[in-house]
C-alpha cells in the first residue's frame, strides 16, 4: 500500500489536489471546494478563520499541481487510489475558535467509525484533514443541513457519521443543543441574578461558537427567553453581562424580525437600553438602531449628548462580533435627531447637538474605511455649520476634504448631493482669503482633478444638483485669473443660466438664485449671506422690510476696511464673478434675471434682484463691451415696476440703488421725466427709513497726536475742571491743559513704582485717585496745575480698576471679587467673589461688573446683593472677557470678546432685558466711551470706531496704530490712549441733528 503525502489532499474535500489554490493566508485548497465555501458567503479562511481581503481567488498552485501529478505518475494513482478519492466533495467545515471553554471545538473532533479499520479524524490542530480509510469496508456519509453535497454512506452499519449542521457534527450538536437548552432552563426559572447571569454568558459563548448558526435561532427567540434577556439588563450590574445580553439579542433581531416585537413586548418603553446607554453602555446604540424607535421618543430623554460621547470614544477593538460598530450606530441616531421631526423640536435637537461640542469627533470620524460612517459624519457637520457658522473655520482647518471629494466617485445620489451642499457650506467664510484657501484645497485635492469630476458630474447631474456644481466649479475656476477663454466657466455659467430659465422646476431655479447670491461672497460669521444689506447700506435704508431689519440688527456683518489684504481680495473676487457672469454670450445672464425678478415666488424674485443690483454696479468696472445697453434693456423697466409698485421698503431701496446705476444714460433720464408724478410717492416713503444724510453728517476731524512712547504705554484717563490726567505704565501720571483742542502739558510726577491701571476723580471732593500694579491707591489733590499725594492705601493684590464716589472706593483687584472700602482704608467689604472682573461701572448706587467669564452682575453696595444679567460662558479657545462696560441713558453697554457672533450687547438698566446684540461690530474690543450722539469703540487691533448710538449703525472709523486702551470724552474732543505710548485726539465738528434724505436719483 502506497501511503499518499498528507500535503497532497485537500483539506476541505479530503481528496487528492486536481486544481490547487493557495490563499494569502497560506493555505492551500481545491478550487472549486474553496470557492463553494466563498459562495456560501464566507469571508474567513476555512482553516485559520482570518478574513480574507479578497473575494477572489489567485491563481493556481502549478508548482503544487506538477509534485501531486509526478506523484500520480510514479504511482500510478488511477488504478490504486480510485475508489478512495473518486466522488463528490466533503461539507464545508468552518473554522471555531477555542475560547477555553468544553464547547463547540471539542464537538468538531470525533472518531465517526466505531472499528479500527475505519477512521476518518477531523481535528482542528490537523487543520481539519482527514485520512480516508484504506479499505472498501467503510465510506462515510458527510450530509450538509443544505443536501447539496452528498458523500458516499459506508458499506457497514457499523460506520455512519451524519454532519446535519456545518458546526457543530452530529451527535455533539446534541450535547450543545442540551447544554442551551440547560442554559435557558436556568435563566428562565433561576431566581438568583447569578446563576442567570452565569446562563447568559454560556448562551452568548454558544452563540458565539457557533458563528450566530440560524438552527439554534428557535431555542432563543421564545417570549420568555426575550423577556428573560430584558429582566437581566435591567438588573445586573455586569458590563460583560450587558454586552452578552445585547450580542445575542442583536443577533436575533438581524435574523427574526419577531425577536424585535418580543423585545417592545417586553420592554414597550425601551427604558432598559434607554438606561444602558445612559450609564455609557456604547453597545446599546446598536440595539437602539435595530429597535428604531421614533425621534419624538429619543428626544424627550436628551439622548444626544450620550450618542456624542460614543462617538467621541477611540475606536477599539470589540469583543464580540456585533453587526455594526456602536460609533457607527450612533452617528445614524444622531442623524435620525437632527435631521427629521417638526421645525421647532428639529431646532433644539440641533442646538443640543452643538452644544455637545461633537465637531472635533464628527471629523475624525470621517477618516474610516466604512462609507456609511463617513457618510453620516459629513451630514453631522453640515448641519452644525448651517445652525452654528462658527464652526465653518474651524471644519475648514481640520477636515480632510479629499474624504468628501471621494463621495463623486460611488454611485449614490445622495452621497454626491451631501458631498455639494457640504463644499458649498464651507466656503461661506466670511474672509475672502480663507475661502480661496479652501477653494485651493479643493482644487488640488483628491486622486483625480477636482474639476474634471464637477464637470463630469455637471454634465451627468439631475437638475436639482446642477446649481451648486456649477457654483463650485466656477469658483474653482476663477481661482486663477481669468485671462482667456475656460471650458469650466463657460459650462458652470451656461448651466447656471438654464437653471434659472428651468420653469418646470421652481425649486432649481431657486437654488441657482441662491447660489448667484452666494457666489458674490459677501458673509456672515455664521454663513449668511449679506449681499442684500451690504447694497442696502449703500442705499442709506435702515429699517422697513424683514429681511434688512434681520441683516443690519442683528450686525452680523463684519466689515474689512481696516485689513487692506482682505478688502483687496474681496474686491478681486468680485470683480471676477462679474466678468465671468457678464462675459458669457453678452450678458445673457441680465435677461434670465430680468425675467425672474418678477416672480410672485419671493425665495427666487428677492435673490435675482440681489445679483441684478449688484451686477449694475460691477458693469462700470468692467470693459465697455456693451453691456450698459443690455442691462438698460432688460432691467430698467422691472426695477422701475419694483421701486414703484413693491409693498417692501428694502425691495424699493434696491430699485432706487439699481436705478442710479442705470442713471447715465440718456434713455433712463428720459424714462424717469416722464413718469415724474409716480417718484414722488416712493421716494417720501423712503425718505422715513433714510439712515444717512450727507457725508458730513456724522464728521470727525483728526485733530492731531502726542507721541509720550518714553513713558510706555497709556492705560488711564481722567478729568477734573480744565485738567486732562493720563496714567503710563512705568507709573508717570501727567498733567495737561485741556482748554485748547490739543492739549499742553503742564506737570507730571511718578510716585508709583509699577503701572498706573486707573485713574478716577471724586467730583464730592475734587481728588484724583490713582490705582497701581505696586499693590496701592493715591489720593491726589489738584493744585494749580500740579498733583499732590496725601494719602496712600495699601491694598494685597495689584489694583487693575478703581472707581469712586465720594469718599467710597470700588477696587478691581488683580484676584478675585471687587473691594469697596473708604478713602481711609478701613471698613472693607468684598463682592462677588469667585468671579475676575475684567471692567467696572457705577450707577444709582449699584456696581457692575464685567468678568472674564462673558457674565456680567449688578451688585447693591447696601445690601452686598448680586443680580446677574448676563450668564458666564466659556468656549473651545479660552475665556471670553468684557473689556469694557458702561452704564449711559438707561443702557448697560457691554463690549469685549464675540459670543454668539456679538462683541457689544446693549442691556435695558430698568428690566435687564436685552435690547441689542451687533455682531457686526469689531470682534477684538478693548475700550469704550459713550455720550448723547456716539459710541467710540477702540480694538485691539488699533481701530478707533465711531457708532451713531441711538441708532446703533457705525459712521466712522479711524487708524490709531496699536491697541486702544483708554478713552476720554471731553465735550465735542475724544482722547485716545493706545498701547503705544500715544495720545490721538478726535473732534467731532458736524451737527448730527440735520439729516436730510440722500436722493439717490439726483
């Protein structure tokens, strides 16, 4: 007898190789016995269990082929080993992991002959070989639970082995099936948490053995074995236990749709998961995600931030093979919060989901290989950036957008349109600079040309998805300058045209207006876009529509006068959009506008006439090509319908800007003659919302600067009769005459050693109160033109504010808490403690305070009580201080770090309700000063800013060079105090009571 090489059979089949195939895992198969086992839809290795990285099969083995057929030959195995081998193939027997537990491994080992003649030995260390028997006494029968492979039986009685599961084999599956039915015996019936804790972890084991095998479903979907599974959740306190519990349960449930019935049967409220993943349980997400319950039910018990905190875990490896990755699930809830239900439950779902901080998360989760998390991670930081703009830069900087550029190359609409309106979010920066470095990115990212794919998607696109494309490929486009002709841009214009021409569709051509608007690139801090009150402000209107009272109220809008980089971007890139949007086929943009501005749809009338407006006062910046006839032809007679007719003071303000535009022609002049009699009306009713009158209205002349750098910088005014004080920070405080314009210097003395922080003048007792880093406070009395000190107050921390009344001192400390003691010294009081007061104010017996936490309190020097108006916040970058805080005409004025996208709040004095929130005004605010006509707001930055304050709309500006520090309001004549060490003086010379209506047709 001729003994066959062990390496020569196939492991599976058990007979001799025809066509061997060696796995990357190194073990070699039958073809067409590994592929049956592929087919099945495996993906492991059926020897090793690892998973395979590909689904096909390598070639053959022809070194392996050419030993087994030398063999043949020199054995002639024809003749010899034919009835041993020839027949069909053995069951597939996949491989069980031994986890140390008398389980399913031993049941894959057994002696199927009862005689030494016949053996046939399945074991796993053999990596599941066998040795067929060498004599005709003995065949084995190996039938799969499928009948579709079918072994010869044995000749004998004696030798019968019938596998009716993959695992485990025949009689051992009696045993596993009695010891899960012993199992579930004792977690049904035991009354102690232990034992049926204990029955769970055997359950789960089996399951787990046995790779989840449909024939042990019956046994565990009963309704008592769920309810006994529920019972267990809600009372151990196991996290090996919970997990278990829920890996069988998600087993179930993917593979019985009764299971999740049984499971709402038992538990109609879901409280047991609902608590699970409350106390951190992150697979709970995934039973979660397979009961889908309804939103209004997730969101009554504030799951959000728990669905966060999962997907802020590292990712690790989980135990158990549960059907989905808990972050994964997580992300999908999420979704289903914030991204369905009614407006208002939608809008707090949202703003729950911001608050949670998720953003950092949301974009690490879009670096992984599974498609759907990436997916719903990108839709997550969508929706933050449409409710929270602030975070857009942020997204911007830390984002891989290549991840998102991958989203055109799958076949999914969705996919591709999420992909757009992401993109399209992200470049509403409000910075020009930063959009083209984001647009750059865009462009140069990804495996293949970022704008070959939009065009291709372009030109494959449903129309719905064509807008935004064409917009993001148009912006790519004008990235580099326009010089000569560009497929790109001919293509996005063309597409953009026809959209809006799209009248089967209101929706596209909608969107197309709204991605014009968006193109001009005029936004907010959160992403809004501005085009509208920008133009608006040119026209001088202040209030009388919606849509600008929310633009310019809400001041929103930051302006970049002072950052020449900025503006001179902007302006480039406007010019650009203009000329690629007017260039294409002679303006023909102009007609598709004309047409639609007449729309009773406001959502594509209100932007069309944004973009016409705006491109009538670009045309005089670009060639005459003609262009000034085509714009008088086609948008002269529905902006003088607009201006005429239009119910909206905001839609007459852009008429009236468009036609002053269109004003040096002689057709228009003549077309406004003649209707003579129909201006009158509209223009008085603009005239009521006039904001600005002539250009000297809101004048200020700059009277001139001292330059006192030797002495540091200047950190405090004060006044007292005809005298001006300053305070340096090398401890210098000067004299000067304040009766001219620009003041002369009389004296100046330097009693303290460190800092002079403030200055403030007892009006009760005609002295000058110093406070200073060297831990002490002056007390000055004015001579004739000189100070003496009389009195010093020790104080135990620096002193960085003081304010006085009387003979009552409120000392800022450089601690915390503010001090109110007497000019003696004596009877100190401490306020507010545990906050940083950063500014200080004194009105009506009450003291307020700034601190650096944003929160802002009214303390009652009487009653040591505090009141607060505006609650402390803290962000991601730090603490967000008041610098400034002044208390004028009924108003508390507020002025430092943006929150909410506001630096100056207004807050009623009588109520503490707030009045006003401007987020346009600067964000770096360091100094402020008020009087009857004007806010004066000093930045960080060195810009002096000049706000009208009744109306709260700015008026001026002017460049001091280095940070503001200090104010000083001397009638009409503003002192200015910077860190530079120089002393700028302003005067105000107009009188802001005559304002007359600017004629914008004249």
């Amino acid at each position: 007898m001729t003994t066959l090489p062990k390496d020569f059979l196939c492991p599976i089949t058990g007979h001799i190789f025809n066509d061997p195939v060696t796995l990357e895992t190194g073990q070699t198969y039958e073809r067409k016995a590994v592929q049956e086992w592929l087919d099945h839809g495996h993906y492991t290795c059926p020897i090793t269990g690892q998973i395979l990285n590909s689904g096909s099969l390598p070639k053959t083995n022809y070194v392996l082929k050419g030993l087994v057929g030398h063999w043949k030959e020199m054995h002639d195995i024809s003749q010899e080993f034919s009835s041993s081998f020839s027949g069909p193939q053995m069951p597939i027997v996949p491989f069980v992991k031994n986890r140390g537990e008398e389980g399913l491994t031993d049941a894959l080992q057994g002696s199927p002959c009862s005689t030494d003649e016949c053996r046939v030995d399945f074991s796993l260390s053999d990596a599941l070989q066998g040795s067929p028997s060498s004599t005709d006494k003995c065949r084995v029968d190996f039938s799969l639970r499928t009948d579709a492979l079918q072994g010869s039986p044995c000749s004998t009685d004696e030798c019968r082995v019938d596998f009716s599961l993959r695992t485990p084999a025949g009689p051992q599956l009696v045993r596993v099936i009695n010891d899960l039915k012993q199992a579930l015996y004792f977690l049904c019936t035991s009354e102690d948490l232990q034992e049926c804790e204990e029955s769970v972890m055997i359950i789960k084991d089996i399951w787990l053995d046995a790779k989840e095998n449909p024939n042990l479903k019956k046994y565990l979907i009963k309704a008592d074995v769920i309810d006994s599974f529920i019972e267990i959740l809600s009372n151990s306190e196991s996290t090996c236990v919970w997990s278990g519990t829920m890996y069988v349960l998600s087993g179930l449930m993917k593979r019985d749709k009764s299971v999740k019935a049984s499971i709402l049967m038992a538990d109609p409220e879901l409280e047991c998961i609902f608590g699970l993943l409350k106390r951190g349980v992150a697979e709970a997400a995934v039973l979660l995600h397979q009961l889908e319950p309804s939103v209004s039910q997730m969101s009554k018990l504030d799951l959000i931030p728990f669905f966060v905190d999962i997907i802020k875990t590292e990712n690790s490896a989980q135990e158990l093979p549960f059907s989905m990755n808990p972050k994964t699930a997580a992300l999908k809830l999420l979704c289903q919060l914030v991204s369905r239900g009614k407006s208002s439950k939608l809008g707090t779902s949202v703003q729950r989901l911001i608050s949670s901080n998720p953003v950092v998360s949301l974009i690490d989760c879009m670096d992984t290989k599974i498609m759907e998390e990436r997916l719903d991670a990108v839709t997550l930081l969508l929706i933050c950036m449409q409710e929270d703009g602030s975070c857009r830069d942020f997204i911007a900087q830390k984002a891989d957008l290549a991840l998102v550029l991958d989203f055109f190359h799958i076949d999914n609409s969705k996919a591709t349109m999420l992909a757009l309106s992401f993109l399209s979010e992200l470049v509403r920066l409000n910075r020009r600079t930063v959009n083209n470095r984001i647009l750059r990115t865009l462009k140069d990212g990804g495996l293949m040309s970022s704008m070959h794919v939009l065009l291709v998607h372009l030109q494959l696109a449903p129309p719905e998805q064509r807008p935004l494309t064409a917009g993001l490929l148009l912006q790519l486009d004008l990235l580099a300058e326009p010089r000569g002709p560009s497929m790109y841009r001919d293509e996005a214009v063309e597409a953009l045209i026809e959209a809006l021409n799209c009248k089967e569709s209101p929706a596209t051509q909608a969107e197309a207006a709204e991605t014009l608007v968006a193109l001009i690139g005029h936004f907010s801090s959160s992403g809004k876009p501005l085009t509208e009150a920008f133009l608006l402000r040119i026209a001088d209107l202040e209030e009388g529509s919606t849509e600008y009272s929310e633009a310019v109220q809400s001041q929103e809008y930051i302006p970049d006068k002072d950052i020449p980089v900025e503006e001179d971007a902007k302006a480039e890139w406007e010019k650009k959009v203009a000329k690629a949007l007017l260039g294409y086929e002679q303006g023909s943009i102009l007609v598709a506008l004309s047409h639609n501005m007449r729309s009773e749809q406001s959502e594509l009338s209100k932007p069309c006439i944004i973009v016409a407006v705006w491109l009538l006062m670009m045309v005089p910046q670009l060639p005459d090509t003609g262009l000034k006839t085509v714009a008088n032809q086609n948008l002269l007679d529905p902006f003088w319908s607009i201006f005429k007719f239009s119910k909206k003071t905001s839609e007459q303000g852009l008429a009236a800007l468009a036609l002053h535009n269109l004003l040096k022609t002689t057709e228009v002049m003549q077309h406004l003659a003649t209707n003579a009699e129909d201006t009158s009306g509209p223009l008085r009713k603009m005239q009521k919302s006039a904001l600005v009158a002539e250009a000297d209205t809101w004048a200020h002349t700059d009277i001139g600067e001292i330059d006192l750098h030797k002495n540091g910088a200047i950190k405090a005014f004060a006044r007292a009769r005809k005298y001006i004080f300053s305070g340096h920070s090398d401890g210098t405080i000067k004299v000067w005459d304040g009766k001219k314009r620009l003041p002369s210097f009389i004296h100046e003395t330097k009693k303290h050693t460190k800092s002079v922080t403030s200055l403030a003048v007892s009006q009760s007792t005609d002295r000058l109160h110093s406070g200073s880093q060297d831990r002490s406070i002056r007390v000055w009395t004015l001579g004739l033109g000189e100070i003496q000190c009389i009195h010093v107050i020790k104080q135990k921390e620096p002193v960085n504010g003081l304010i006085v009344n009387g003979s009552l001192l409120c000392v800022v400390p450089q601690g915390t808490g503010v001090q109110v003691q007497q000019e003696t010294g004596n009877s100190n009081k401490e306020l507010n403690l545990g906050k940083r007061v950063q500014s200080i104010a004194y009105s009506a017996g009450k003291i307020y305070c700034g601190c650096s936490d944003n929160s802002i309190q009214e303390l009652d020097m009487k009653s040591a009580s505090s009141l607060t108006i505006q609650a402390g916040t803290r962000t991601l970058f730090g603490k967000t201080p008041i610098y400034a805080l002044k208390v004028f005409g009924n108003c508390i004025y507020a002025a430092g770090a943006s929150i909410d996208g506001a630096a100056l709040k207004v807050w009623s004095q009588a109520d503490k309700s707030l009045v006003r929130a401007l987020k346009c005004a600067p964000k770096d605010i360091r100094a402020m000063v008020v009087n009857v006509e004007f806010l004066y707001l000093g930045t960080n930055s060195g810009a002096v800013e000049v706000w009208q304050r009744e109306r709260l709309c700015k008026v001026a500006s002017f460049s001091v060079g280095s940070k503001i520090t200090c104010f000083l309001l001397k009638e009409n004549i503003i002192f200015c105090g910077s860190e530079n060490g120089k002393m700028r003086i302003l005067a105000n010379d107009s009188n802001p009571t005559a304002h007359k209506f600017p004629n914008l047709l004249m």
